[in-house]
C-alpha cells in the first residue's frame, strides 16, 4: 500500500512518469490517484506531514496558475 502512495506522490509532485515507473515492470497505484486529496489524505494519516505540506503547496500553485492564466 505504501508503495502505491509513494508512486502517487512521486507523480503528483513530477518527480516521475508513467512511462519511468513501468520500466520496472508493474506499479501500483491508488484508486483515483489523479485526485490530489486521495494522496494528501493518506500521508496525513501516517503522519508525514512533510509531503502534506509539498502537496498543498503545490495544489495552490497550481490554483493560482490556473486562475491567472484564464
């Protein structure tokens, strides 16, 4: 299960691609892992605050490109 989040986190922070976790051969990822809060909620329950911190900072980064860029 662990796995499966770090992969999520690793490609919601582009620290990764499809493409680079397949070349491994099979990786898992959580169910709706394309959402933000699935990800966040996890490292929030095992208390690694740290990546909750990044991932909420990049969820607002990415909030305020998308409204000024429209």
């Amino acid at each position: 299960m662990n796995e499966a989040y770090e992969n999520s986190y690793k490609l919601l922070m582009g620290e990764t691609t499809y493409d680079k976790l397949a070349e491994d051969g099979m990786f898992l990822l959580p169910i709706n892992h394309e959402d933000p809060l699935v990800t966040l909620k996890y490292f929030e329950q095992i208390e690694d605050y740290e990546k909750c911190i990044k991932i909420r900072d990049k969820q607002n980064k990415d909030e305020y490109n998308i409204r000024n860029n429209n």
